[in-house]
C-alpha cells in the first residue's frame, strides 16, 4: 500500500502522531511485551544500567550517563534509535523534520497556510533522527541552537524575520534522540542557553527572541564530577533531566570476553583460521581486571574495555604473523605473544606516579599475575607430579615465538604428566591449540616456584 504523499492523505489514512518520549515508550513497552532484547549488543549492564534506562524511557525522562571512559555511554546512547518507529511523516523540505499537523518553523507555517492540506510530507527513516555533539568549550549557542545567516540577510531578509536563522544541531534533530557527550566540557553560559530551549522552549539569537517547541529526547554523558577538573553539569540543568544513571565495568571476566569478541576488528578471507583457547581470552580480560585495581595505576580515569579489545587484536596480530612465516594456515596465540600487549595497554593506563615509575614492569607484573591468576583456576600444582619428576630427572623444554606448533605436540606426547594436563585444557588434536597449552602449563608452574626459566635470544629455557 502506497504511504500518504500530502497531508491530506496523511489525515485520510488516520495516523496519529506522537512525541517522541510517547513514541519511545510505546516501543519500550512492545518490546518488553514481545520479550525482545531492548539493547543488542550491550553486555553487562542487564541487571543495573539497563533497568534504570528502562524506567526513565517508561517516565518520559530524559538521562546522564555518569560513568569513566570506555563504558560504553555513547554505545548506549546511539541503540536509542532502534527504539523509535521505523520511519514517521515530515513536510517534505522542512529543516527540522516538522509535524505535518502542527509546523513550528516558519517557513511551514507559511507553507501550510498557502497549500493547506495538499502540502507534501516525506517519511524519514529512524537513523536519521539520532543527533550527537561533543560538547568542547568552544562549542557555541550557533552551533546547538542556530545563528542568523547573513547571506539571507543580504538577500533583504529583516533581522527579525525568522527566516533569516540557520538552525543549528538541536532544532536539526527535532523529534529524535539528541545526544551530547561530555557534558561538563561546556561552558556554563551554553549549559544556560541549552536548558533555556530545553525547558522555557525559547532562545535569544543575536537579540531576536523565537519560540522553539522542540520535541527531543536528551540523553547526555559525563565523567563523574569527582576527578573532572574541567568543569560541571550546571545545578538547573541536572534538575532537569530525570535520571542520572552510573554506568561501571564489566564486573566479570565472562562479560569483558564477550565484549572483547563484540568488538575486536575482524579481517576476513584472509585464508587463515584463528582459534583462540579459552584461558588466553581470560589472561587478556584478566590483564584489565587486575589494572583496574592495581596501585600503581590510576583508578580516577579509569581502565577502560578497549584495554582488553586493543590487546586482544595485539594477540593475535602476533600469532598471525607467526602462522606466516612458518606457513601454518592456524593462527593460535600462545603465552610467548603476550608481550605484545606492551604497546597497546601503555597508550591507554595512567600510573598513578610520574617519575621513577617504569610504565613496562608494571605491565609486565601485571601480565604475569593474570597468567598464574588463570592457571590457578585450572590447576592445582599438585596435579603435575609426574611432569615435576621428569624435569627433577634432567627433563628441559624450550619455547619460541617462532617454533613450529607440531614440535610442541610432539613433545606433549612424549612427555609424561604433560599430555593430561593438556588434554585437560581441551587442546588435543590440534597442533596449535597444544602448543598454546603446552607454554600455559609450563608458565603456569614457573610463576608457582615451581620451575626455573631462562630467556636468551632464541626463546624461553624451562628446567628445574
């Protein structure tokens, strides 16, 4: 059936329109109705944050996300648009998707007092009614509200005609989700201007004073204002959004994996496979787990997820080109890949002291207590008797970046008290995967005491 092209077919065909806070929570309340996932892709918020966005969307309110960097506010904040109608009318050509019922600017007004009924309308899909500024102390009120274009001016416009403003970001995304990340980085005499369009629904430009009704759903993101020294949510506007919602870190290693898989770039048709045991993909999470509590490092800013996805891709960035140049068509990370991290979590920790702190030993530490973290929860040490007998015995292993899996296999089957072990870890029958097990395990018993390792150039000396 053919959708309504003039605003008479639109009356004809009965739609109603709504705001955009009664559209949203319609939708909420279809969706919860129906069972669906309201926020796909969003991993361990589903018992705090989204609870929370739930009610304020069902209250009509609009939120602050309050949380440290890389906690997925901004992710949030965007999956709001899968909550809005797939598409809704517009009078065609209007700059800031009007109510075909009920235009605010004036040159549909205009438009509409000329043509009456038979103005044409567009259907604007949901994706085009998301609207995001990040808020920057330069940001202006011409770049939210609007300003007078002196090109219409020039073209013999008044000052106070109305049609002499360009809009800006706010009125461009009316009846849609507006949102401004960063929100105490604007200056307060902006914040001023915002709640003023927000709430008295009029503004000032350049002294000509519009009224401007605009529909808006608001949801805005900020640090906690306890470490932020570069400014502050204004009092009245806090007021007047209705929740303020906290938003935190994967609080368990299974969720920072999920999100890490979410999120990790993927290159495909490269001709490789890549399995990825388990215990690696814990070490990595592990690895953010235990920075977000270390002293060393700074627990003000933050640790954020995309430590874990940044050294995920490092890994095995690693393992690929080692899968290269010994031309295995697996790509399996091992323990000895684990440096490669060094460079992607550097850029992204602050030590919480300057100077003689050494930013590479810290991370180092940190990746050695991950490994025997996840070791432990594998293993206990007293299940390796007979591997610990034949190192007594005179039993040394070497391992290498760059030593091709099918010796660590071999070894495996030669060895006693190494082949359950590894069997354990669920590595059997493929080369790779026993040759990652294989340096877990003896990694695993170096940092228990209970066998010495040596590095040279050529790789890693295991011994008793």
């Amino acid at each position: 059936m053919a959708k309504p092209a003039t605003i008479r077919e639109l009356r004809s065909s009965e739609y109603r329109p709504l705001s955009i806070k009664e559209e949203m929570r319609k939708n909420v309340i279809s969706r919860i109705e129906a069972g669906d996932d309201l926020f796909p892709g969003i991993v361990g918020y589903e018992e705090t944050v989204l609870p929370q966005i739930e009610n304020a969307i069902l209250s009509g309110q609009d939120i602050i996300l309050l949380g440290e960097r890389g906690q997925a506010k901004t992710r949030l904040a965007r999956s709001l648009v899968c909550l809005l109608d797939p598409e809704i009318p517009v009078i065609d050509g209007c700059e800031i998707n009007d109510n075909p019922y009920e235009p605010i600017c004036r040159a549909c007004r205009d438009k509409v007092d000329a043509c009456g009924d038979e103005v044409a309308i567009a259907w604007l899909r949901r994706d085009w009614r998301y609207g995001e500024k990040l808020a920057t102390p330069d940001t202006t009120i011409a770049d939210l509200i609007g300003e007078v274009d002196p090109i219409k001016v020039a073209e013999g416009r008044h000052l106070s005609d109305e049609l002499v403003i360009h809009y800006g970001l706010l009125p461009r995304t009316n009846r849609g989700v507006f949102c401004i990340n960063e929100l105490p980085d604007l200056a307060e005499r902006i914040q001023v201007g915002l709640l003023n369009i927000l709430e008295e629904r009029d503004v000032q430009i350049r002294g000509f004073k519009i009224r401007l009704p605009l529909d808006l759903f608001i949801i805005a993101s900020a640090n906690p204002e306890d470490y932020t020294n570069r400014g502050r949510i204004i009092t009245p506007l806090k007021d007047r959004c209705g929740s303020e919602i906290r938003t935190h870190y994967p609080r368990s290693i299974d969720h920072e994996i999920d999100i890490m898989e979410h999120e990790r770039m993927r290159f495909d048709g490269d001709g490789f496979e890549t399995t990825v045991p388990g215990f690696m993909k814990e070490i990595i999470a592990e690895i953010t787990h235990l920075a977000r509590k270390s002293p060393d490092i700074s627990q003000r800013s933050g640790v954020s997820v995309r430590v874990s996805i940044a050294n995920y891709e490092n890994l095995l960035s690693n393992a690929l080109k080692r899968s290269i140049r010994l031309h295995e068509s697996t790509v399996v990370p091992r323990v000895t890949d684990l440096p490669a991290v060094l460079a992607s979590t550097a850029g992204k920790i602050e030590l919480e002291t300057l100077g003689d702190a050494n930013e590479e030993k810290i991370i180092d530490k940190l990746v050695q207590s991950a490994v025997i973290n996840v070791f432990n929860r594998y293993f206990l040490v007293q299940e390796f008797t007979d591997l610990l007998r034949s190192f007594q015995n005179g039993l040394t292993l070497d391992v290498s970046d760059s030593m091709p899996s099918l010796e660590y296999a071999q070894a495996a089957f030669r060895i006693d008290g190494l082949k359950s072990a590894v069997s354990k870890l669920g590595a059997q029958g493929n080369p790779g995967t026993i040759a990652s097990a294989t340096e877990f395990i003896l990694e695993g018993l170096h940092l228990n005491r209970k066998l010495n390792k040596d590095r040279n150039a050529a790789g890693t000396h295991y011994r008793r």
